[in-house]
C-alpha cells in the first residue's frame, strides 16, 4: 500500500469517509503519520476516543483558511481531500457558501500543496460533477477541474493531482438509507420518481478504490470504479418490505438517472479491469501518463446509472444493508 510510512493528511477527516478510511488503514497497512484536518472540535475529539494509534494527528481547521491548510501541509507527503458542503437541496439555497468551501478550498489546497512540496494530491469528487445540473454538481465539477489544472502549475514542485469519482454512498451520512429507515416507521416511504436509479458503492469499497487510484496515479486522471446501480424503488423494498410507495417528485437540482462518464469525455477515457480513468486533455503534461493493461472505450460510450450492465437485486441490496460494510 502506498501509504505505509508515509504523512498523510485527509481533509474532512472526520466524515463518513474519513472515518472508514482511518479503520481500514489502520488494519491495512498505516502510515507513520495520519493527520485528520477538519473543522468540527467534537468530531475530532469522538474520534481521538475511538481511534487510540500513535500514528493518528488531529488538526482544527477550515480548507476556507488558506494560511492554516499552509501550516497544517508542512512535510505531510499525501493529501487525501474529502471535505465538501454535499447537501444538494442545502446548497441550491446557499450557493455562496458551496462556492467558499468546494471551490475556493480546493484553489487553496492546491497552493497549499504546491508551496510544501506534497508529492500527491488525490480528490474526491462525485457522479453529480458529470453534467451538472445542480450548485453542488457545478462546484465539483470546478474543483475536479481545479485540481486537474494543478499539474500545470506545480512546476519544480512536481507534486501530482487527481480525482476519484463515484456514485452515492451507503450509509454515509445523508445517506437515502437511513432516512428510510426512519420514514419506513411511519409506514409510507416517499421517493422522489419510482423511475430513479443510482449508483451505488460501500464506504470501504470508496477506501479502497481511493488506496488503489493513488498508488496507479500519474497526475491529471480521474478515476472511475466500474460500480453497481439500484432502482430507487428496489432499495425502498428492500428496506421496508411491502411498505407503500408515495411518490413526491424530484427535488430542485436532482437528477432521474447520474451518470459518471459523459459521452464527451468518451473520446480520452481509457479502461481498466474494474475500473475506466479520464485523461487529462492537456498535452503539455499529460502526454506523459503511460500505463499498461488497459484499452480504449468506443467513441459515443457513457456510463450512466440507467444503462449500467449492472444492477443489484433486492436480495442484494438487503444482503448488504443488514450486513454489509
């Protein structure tokens, strides 16, 4: 594993994500250093009760806060950034405050990366960043944008950027899991279109798709993994057995299907076996990427979450629901 013995810093390290990565890394290979960067006091002091390793640093900040994230990158060698304002009906209200922190914060995390020498930068991003149509999706994609660019600008510096974008996240917080779970009690479960499918991948299964797109990166790809989707009305059965169904409509800036590859992008992504990755378009450094082991997709090939070859049943989905990561 690439991080083992390495000084690693995640941004909004005391998230969903954050959480599950520092349990697996801990089991699998830690670094000598794990800084967890976020903003919340007593998130960070849950997870000093949970997570007794010597290995494990806690730092209070905000990526908004260009001069802490310089302090908090001196000598750190990877920066796994996974803080975000995610809420798509939230922000489509608040749209100011998505900007500050999902796109301002990434332009700082780039500086602040370039000007201590980090050697890699990796970014979480999301299917809504593929042909946005809402604030939160618009802003991911910028910043994927962003970070894809810092490979132009990092100079001597040779620190590496790229992304990793999947789809929705089971059980993380905010998760339509969850929230079923505790609307199922009422004995109606509302969705919002009973044509709506998602992707759908576990958090250990994001930490390990992340660990695997950080040793293969060479800076300026956007990796992809090659992930299930669900029918919203599958995952409402599986859930709430039997319960009704209530239609209530799509909420302002949400999508019918997602989609993590646009047909655009068709003509410079390249195929792995369990996963596909987008070039970078710019000759200037990307040129340079080489790889082995992989082909090229067709031209017009998108990959959408209603015309994925693969889709989860409902005794999948309760397979993993009652026990799965």
């Amino acid at each position: 594993m690439g991080i083992r013995g390495k000084t690693v810093l995640l941004t909004g390290g005391t998230g969903s994500f954050g959480n599950k990565f520092v349990e697996y890394v801990l089991k699998n290979g830690k670094p000598g250093k794990l800084i967890i960067f976020s903003r919340d006091e007593l998130k960070q002091f849950e997870m000093m009760k949970k997570f007794k390793d010597r290995c494990i640093r806690f730092f209070l900040g905000d990526i908004r806060d260009a001069e802490r994230l310089h302090r908090a990158f001196h000598g750190v060698d990877i920066v796994i950034h996974a803080a975000a304002l995610k809420q798509v009906p939230m922000l489509e209200y608040n749209p100011f405050e998505a900007v500050k922190t999902n796109v301002i914060g990434a332009e700082n995390i780039i500086n602040a990366a370039i000007d201590n020498k980090v050697g890699k930068v990796i970014a979480l991003s999301t299917d809504k960043a593929a042909n946005p149509i809402n604030l939160y999706g618009a802003t991911k994609l910028c910043a994927d944008k962003l970070f894809i660019s810092g490979n132009s600008y990092s100079g001597d510096a040779r620190t590496k950027f790229s992304v990793v974008r999947y789809g929705n996240v089971f059980n993380s917080r905010g998760s339509v899991v969850p929230f079923f779970r505790d609307e199922a009690k009422k004995g109606v479960l509302p969705i919002t279109d009973s044509r709506m499918t998602r992707f759908w991948i576990t958090l250990e299964e994001c930490v390990v798709f992340l660990l695997k797109s950080l040793d293969m990166m060479q800076g300026g790809e956007i990796f992809v993994p090659k992930i299930p989707s669900v029918k919203i009305t599958d995952l409402a059965e599986a859930i709430a057995p039997g319960c009704r169904l209530k239609n209530i409509g799509i909420r302002p800036g949400e999508k019918l299907h997602e989609v993590l590859i646009p047909e655009d992008e068709a003509h410079h992504t390249i195929e792995f076996k369990g996963m596909y990755a987008i070039l970078p378009h710019f000759r200037s450094w990307g040129k340079n990427i080489k790889y082995a082991g992989y082909k090229k997709v067709k031209d017009g090939f998108r990959y959408t979450s209603q015309d994925n070859p693969e889709f989860l049943t409902v005794r999948e989905l309760r397979r993993t629901i009652n026990g799965g990561s």
